[in-house]
C-alpha cells in the first residue's frame, strides 16, 4: 500500500521539463539573460557585472514560479564563431530557443541574420519555437525594437508555420525577461505532442 502511495504521489507531483538553447553571436548577452533568470528563480546567480564570455556552455534547472509544474533546462552555449558549429549537437533534443541579439551592434545584424537562418533551416529544429530577444534595449545607443523585426522578418519563410516572436529586453536590469519566458512557456507546452517533455 505505501509503494502504490508513493507512487501515485510522484506521479501527481512529477514535473515537465524542457529543453531550452540561448543562442546568439558573442557579447550579445545571453549569460547575462541566463543569470537574471536564475535570480528571477530565486536560485543562486554570479553579479552580472562580472559575466565572462562563455567558452563552452552553462546550464541551469530553473523551477517556473507562473507554471509550477513545469521545469526548464536551459543550455547557454557559446557564441564565437569557432563555436557556433557545436550548436547543432543540441538540435535534437531541445524543445525552443531563444537567439539573443545585441541590439547597440549594428555592424553584426547582417551576421545575426545569416547565423539565426542557419540555425532555423537545420532539419532538427524542424517546428521547434524560435524566440529572438532584442537585448541591451536599456540603452540609449539600441536600435529600435520594429528595425531590428524588420532585419528578421527576412527569415520569416524559413520559419514556415512554428511559433516565432521578437521581443525587446534589457538582461542586464530583467526589463521583458518574464514577459519573453511566459511566452515560450505557453509555445513549448502548446508544442509537446511534436516535442514531448521529459518528466522529472
């Protein structure tokens, strides 16, 4: 009898838990975006004064306090070009991504372009929602939310019918960073039939 309790008891309390890729060139924020959704998590996070960039990849379980039966697994992984073709060995097993753009880096947007349309035509993101965050939009230096969805909507046929968004955001003061994960939360659990969540 105390096995089939504990069994219905995990079962009731067993949680979603998605796979989640932060992508972006180098410098465009996205261990900055991580750390302030650990802090926003109540879990411990590094000053993000003192954020390096990031060779290789940081990862963190963040509990949801809005859904809180679901749990992300979010992968940081890093931008420099030379590492850029390991983002492919993620493909499969996540669930959405979020593609950080330094929004101050004008010189770069075409290399956002063509790095976000390589990411979106790869066969194993085939469906998967595609979040694109406008980052650093806290300064006075940023080009404007509707110029830089005018750059991307370039890739919009690459998307075909899979959710896809750009949204402004300052990781560095949290400005739009619940706002942009409430959003792909409703996205990957509106996707889990194509992409079924473990469960933790």
């Amino acid at each position: 009898m105390f096995h089939l309790a504990k069994g219905l008891y995990a079962s009731w309390n067993r949680k979603e838990q998605y796979s989640v890729l932060i992508l972006g060139l180098d410098n465009a924020g996205k261990t900055t975006f991580l750390e302030t959704l650990k802090k926003e998590s109540a879990l411990s996070s590094k000053p993000l004064e003192k954020i390096a960039p990031t060779v290789g990849q940081n990862v963190a379980t963040l509990p949801l306090k809005n859904h809180p039966g679901v749990l992300l697994k979010v992968w940081d992984v890093g931008g420099q070009e030379a590492l850029r073709a390991m983002w492919s060995e993620y493909y499969a097993q996540c669930h959405g991504i979020v593609f950080v753009v330094d929004s101050t880096d004008r010189a770069r947007m075409d290399e956002c372009r063509e790095t976000l349309t390589s990411v979106v035509t790869d066969d194993e993101v085939e469906g998967v929602p595609i979040l694109m965050l406008a980052n650093k939009q806290d300064r006075a230096d940023r080009m404007e939310i509707e110029d830089i969805k005018e750059i991307f909507n370039q890739i919009a046929a690459h998307l075909g019918a899979r959710d896809s968004r750009v949204l402004p955001v300052s990781s560095l003061t949290g400005e739009g960073v619940l706002d942009a994960i409430e959003w792909l939360v409703v996205r990957l659990e509106r996707n889990k039939t194509n992409r079924p969540p473990q469960y933790k």
